[in-house]
C-alpha cells in the first residue's frame, strides 16, 4: 500500500479525480481524520472536509508508477 496527500477543493477536481481512478482495478480509500471514504466514490468524497488535504491510500502491487503519474495534478508535493 501507497499513501500519498491530495488535494480535491473543487467539484470539477472531484469529478476529474475519480473519472481517473475508476480506470484502474486497484482499491483507493481516502483517509480524513477517523473518516475512511471509498476513493471512487464521489457522494462519499464530497462528505468528507474538502478544503484541506486528504490522505489517499493506494492499494498497489504492480503499477504504481502508472497511477501516481495520473494522480500527480491532485497530489501535494
């Protein structure tokens, strides 16, 4: 498993976010405080605080590289 911090504080980001990782078969939980959120699940991401950073665990064995390359524009460096 992966975790990286991301940022999701607009509804077109949302939208985008999860377009993007529906496309892979890989599970992604968003961790926010004791709140953990299906990642592809846009009614459960939007219940979540959007304005600050959200933890993203990536449950990965293989392509990672390929993932955080589609995730880097919500990914806070």
């Amino acid at each position: 498993m992966k975790t990286v911090q991301i940022s999701l504080n607009s509804i077109d980001k949302v939208k985008s976010f999860v377009n993007d990782i529906t496309k892979f078969d890989n599970d992604f939980d968003l961790v926010s405080g004791r709140y953990v959120i299906d990642a592809k699940s846009i009614m459960g991401i939007f219940s979540l605080d959007l304005s600050k950073p959200i933890d993203l665990n990536i449950h990965v064995e293989d392509n990672i590289d390929e993932i955080l390359t589609v995730l880097d524009a919500y990914i806070i460096q």
